[in-house]
C-alpha cells in the first residue's frame, strides 16, 4: 500500500519544485497544499511541522519528514523507498 505523502509548497519556490520533482520521478502520487500568500495556511503547516516555516514542508504518514534537502538526503541514504513503501 502507497504511502500517504503531503507537501506544502509555494509555487514559484525551487526548492518546492525540486522536492516535487523528486517524487515525480519516483512515480510518487502526493497531495499538495499551494499556500502562496495564505498566513492561516501557513501557521497551520507550521503547527505540524514543529515549528518549521519554510517551503515545501513535507510529511509522509503523518511523519514531518522536513524540506527538499531532507527529502535528498532520504534518498541519498536509500531511506526514502522504505519511507514511501516504493
């Protein structure tokens, strides 16, 4: 079963589009939350992500997972399948 994976994005941000490239490649289906401009939206991601207010945020089964550099270095390290059930 496919891992449920959540990323909070801004749209023109690289890292957001880096970090969804990387799971787009993966053949990664994910839910994302476009949040340009919407501080409610961003206080709400902040909640969950410990604090964290940068972009993208990114969670997989409810876990924070971090940005686009966590979800690399995930990757890098031969974490991120066992992460996504790939």
């Amino acid at each position: 079963m496919a891992a449920n994976v959540e990323i909070y994005t801004w749209s023109s941000c690289p890292f957001c589009i880096r970090a969804k490239a990387l799971l787009d490649k993966k053949g990664i289906d994910y839910q994302e939350y476009c949040i340009d401009g919407d501080n409610v939206a961003r206080e709400e991601m902040a909640e969950r992500a410990n604090g964290k207010r940068s972009l993208p945020q990114i969670f997989i089964d409810e876990q924070h997972v971090g940005g686009c550099d966590d979800i690399h270095a995930l990757e890098y390290q031969g974490k991120l399948d066992k992460l996504l059930h790939a």
